[in-house]
C-alpha cells in the first residue's frame, strides 16, 4: 500500500529576457484587425483581376469570334 506523503515543489529558477515577457504581455490580434487584413487583401486581388480581364478580354473576344466564323461553316 502506498504512503501518502505531501511532495515538495520544486525550485526551478527560469530567465526570461525583457522583450520576451513584452511580447507574451502583448495583447493577440484582435477579430477586428484580422478582419481589416483581409478586406484589404481582397481589395488589393480585386485590382489584380481587374488588370487581367482588361488584358485578357481582347483575347478571348477574339477567341470567341472565330469560334463563331468556325461553326457557321
């Protein structure tokens, strides 16, 4: 049968630096921020697709054209 005895904590002496206990003090991310982050992301894809249909349209108007012309003969 086993004795019940209280156990010592150990002492155990841990350095952490100055500007690891600021970064853990820091507040996470909050929902709003992350959220601002992504409108802007989306906003900036936004331009980006608008550059490609503005260079991609020609070509496919074209494509569509002679897709046309090919199967009225």
């Amino acid at each position: 049968m086993a004795h019940s005895r209280q156990l010592e904590q150990p002492n155990v002496r841990l350095h952490v630096a100055k500007t690891r206990r600021r970064q853990a003090l820091m507040p996470l991310r909050s929902a709003a921020s992350h959220k601002l982050a992504l409108i802007v992301g989306y906003r900036a894809m936004a331009l980006i697709n608008q550059d490609l249909t503005r260079m991609f349209t020609p070509c496919e108007e074209e494509a569509e054209r002679r897709l046309t012309q090919f199967r009225r003969k």
